[in-house]
C-alpha cells in the first residue's frame, strides 16, 4: 500500500499510519474486521477537504464501517438551526463518507445495531469516545481510541497499529475504585451509573480502571451510561467491572494480578459527582434532552412508559436523541408515536449537544447524561442540570426542576 499499488488513497491512508504507529511506539500493524468512523461530523472545512481529498483519489474502505453522528438530521432537516453554507458543508462530508463505502448508520452507539456488534478479542479500529469505551469493555472486542482521519485510514488500509488496547498488557487494570456502603435503592436506579461514571472519568484520567460492586447483570444501557461518562469526564478507553464485563471474572484477572491502588466510592463522593454535573442553580428549566449516547428502544419505551398521560408544561422543550434504526424499530412498536403525542422531539443522525438543534433557549437544559452536562455548557453556551429520567420527566410536566434528594442520602 505505500507502494502505491493498491491506488493513491491507501497509499495516504498508509502513510498516516505508519507515522501514526511510530508515535505510538507500535512496531507492527493488526488487521481489523470492521470500523467505525467519527469524522463524518463537520468541524470546520479542513476535515471536509481531507475526506473529499481521500474520495478523489478514489477511497474505499476495506473493511465493513460504520458511521458516528453527522451535524445535520436527515430525517428532521428541520430541527438544525445551521446557516446555509454550514449545512451544505456538513451534508458534503457525510455524502463522502457514505461514497466511500461506509455504512450511513449516523449513530453514536454503534454497538446497538446487531449486525455491527464486534465479538470478544475482534480486532477493529472504532472512533467516537463512547463506542469505544464500550466495545473494549462490554463486549471485549479491541480497539485504541482513533479521531477524525485516523479512523478512516484504518478503514481504508484494514489494518491498526498493534498497541495500547490492541494488546492483552495494554488492557490490564491499573487503579481499582470499589463501592462502599452505597445503598441498594441507589445501585438499583439508573441514575446511579451516569454519576459513577463521571467519578471513575476524573480519578482514572486514562488509565484503564476496575470497578468492584457493581451488581451482576448489569444492564447494558447502564453500563453505556457509565462508560460514556467515563470517557468524558476523563480520558476512560476501557474498564473493567469485576463480575459482570467478560475480560474481568475476578479483580486478579482485570489486573494481571498485578498490584493497583484503590480509590473508595462512597455515598459522599457520588452526590459530589452528581453535583459537579449541575451548574445552574434554582428551579428554572427551559428544556430537557436524554438520549445522550444515543437511545436504545428500551430506553425509549421507558420514556413512553413515564410519559404516559403525563403533558409536558407549555414552553419546556423535551428532546430524546436516537439512531435511524432504533427509531424503526420504535415506530414498528408504536413507542414514537406514544413519544411524539407526548410532545417528545426525536432528534436523529445527531446529537443535541453537537448540532445546533436546541436554539436559543433562556433557562437551563435538564437530562440524565453525564456525558450531555459535561459537554454541553462548553458547546452550546447553556446552563445544565443533571437528574435521573424521572426525574426529568418530572420537571418537563411541573416546568421547573425537581429532585428528589432522598436517594442520594
């Protein structure tokens, strides 16, 4: 390929690679079974110019991809309040990426579509923090965090470097946070993994950690929530949680038996985390968005479930992100519909903490994403709550914000 014999494009995607894999310290490359490409969202005009500089060299992936969140709703064009000129830019990036073969799935949460679930110890190279996080440690599968160029490169070529998570020593524990004295009722409520999440992320930074506690049978959307925090808060590309993730039978086994020093999770310093993730103050609200990473349909049948006879307050919008595919399968279920006469907007292909979907709303925003409050104030330039679903649901019904500080005591 850096000969050039299998064209000009894999030919540049290789020499990224390689300069890439050296930086690294990698000495070798691993061939990947699929990939996952975050730069298809539109930041500015350099990453348009390098996937339309690929596409005319004639890219094409290699390997099955998917494709991350875009700026733009294709199936609400409406919802994005972006000036014209932003709007073609953004279309044209995801159109070349979908030339170049990847799948247009537009979501954030990959691992949500059957069909592109990698398995435990599959080799693959996938973008976007949240997918990756969860790839690496839910299903086992092994990837590095790759951004916007490198993931399509890897695309491209078929081929990763062979470090960092690729690797069994490179996902070995190296700090441990076990949970005490966190009561029953707390673990038992989703709101509680978001939260953890967010903690874990700030201590971690990006060391791979081992959670000890965590009930068995975790759900996975739980998990998601806390990986995604994780990767947000701090710099989290896997964990481990002792009992339930399937790289971590044991504590010993999620650290190679090594020694690690252990953090303690408290009651205390969860209501702290929790805290952090508020930064407006009274009982104002203007809007609620959820979804954040992307909502699965059973996320989605909750929403429907609390919102059942229940009318959002006049003025507070209610927004839930989701994928193409999960909103089929939500409209196949009747759960949409339930949503949409709810007053509930279903944003798609994008996230509300990216594209400018929201608007200008006078009052802060409520959800039940630790991911979502830590990225929002700096994107959008809003204030933000942080509460369970319930909880949010709550406020959109009485339009000001409610919580409920009893489980947190």
């Amino acid at each position: 390929m850096l000969a050039g014999e299998r064209g000009p494009a894999a030919r540049t995607a290789m020499r990224i690679l390689v300069e890439t894999a050296r930086a690294m310290g990698a000495d070798r490359f691993v061939e990947i079974s699929r990939a996952h490409v975050d730069g298809c969202l539109y930041h500015g005009r350099a990453g348009l110019d390098f996937a339309e500089r690929l596409l005319a060299e004639g890219a094409r992936v290699s390997v099955p991809t998917t494709l991350n969140v875009g700026l733009l709703d294709l199936l609400h064009p409406e919802l994005v309040r972006a000036d014209p000129e932003t709007r073609r830019a953004a279309r044209r990036l995801m159109e070349a990426y979908v030339a170049m073969g990847c799948r247009p799935t537009w979501t954030c949460a990959p691992y949500q579509l059957p069909d592109a679930r990698p398995g435990l110890g599959e080799q693959v190279a996938w973008a976007e923090s949240n997918a990756i996080v969860f790839a690496n440690s839910v299903l086992g599968a092994r990837t590095e965090r790759y951004g916007d160029f490198l993931d399509i490169c890897a695309a491209v070529a078929g081929r990763a470097p062979y470090v960092g998570l690729h690797t069994d020593e490179g996902r070995r524990a190296r700090v441990a946070f076990r949970l005490e004295g966190v009561p029953e009722r707390l673990l038992a409520s989703d709101v509680c993994y978001p939260v953890l999440g967010h903690l874990v992320g700030r201590e971690a930074g990006s060391r791979v950690p081992a959670i000890v506690g965590l009930p068995p049978g975790t759900a996975e959307d739980r998990l998601k929530a806390l990986g995604a925090a994780a990767a947000s808060s701090g710099s989290v590309a896997m964990f481990h949680a002792v009992g339930v993730t399937p790289e971590a039978p044991t504590l010993e086994a999620a650290t190679g038996g090594a020694a690690v020093p252990e953090v303690a999770v408290t009651p205390e310093r969860l209501r702290r985390a929790r805290d952090e993730l508020t930064t407006a103050g009274g009982s104002e609200l203007a809007a609620v968005s959820v979804g954040t990473p992307h909502a699965s349909v059973g996320e989605l049948e909750r929403l429907a479930e609390l919102l059942d006879g229940v009318r959002i307050a006049p003025g507070v919008g209610f927004y839930v992100n989701t994928s193409r595919a999960t909103l089929a399968e939500a409209e196949r279920r009747g759960v949409a519909e339930a949503l949409a006469r709810a007053g509930v907007r279903i944003v798609t292909d994008t996230c509300t903490y990216l594209a400018p979907v929201i608007g200008e709303v006078r009052g802060p925003v409520m959800t039940d994403s630790a991911k979502w409050a830590w990225y929002a104030p700096g994107n959008l330039g809003i204030e933000v709550v942080f509460g369970s679903l319930e909880e949010c649901v709550r406020s959109a019904a009485l339009g000001r914000v409610v919580r409920d500080e009893r489980l947190w005591s």
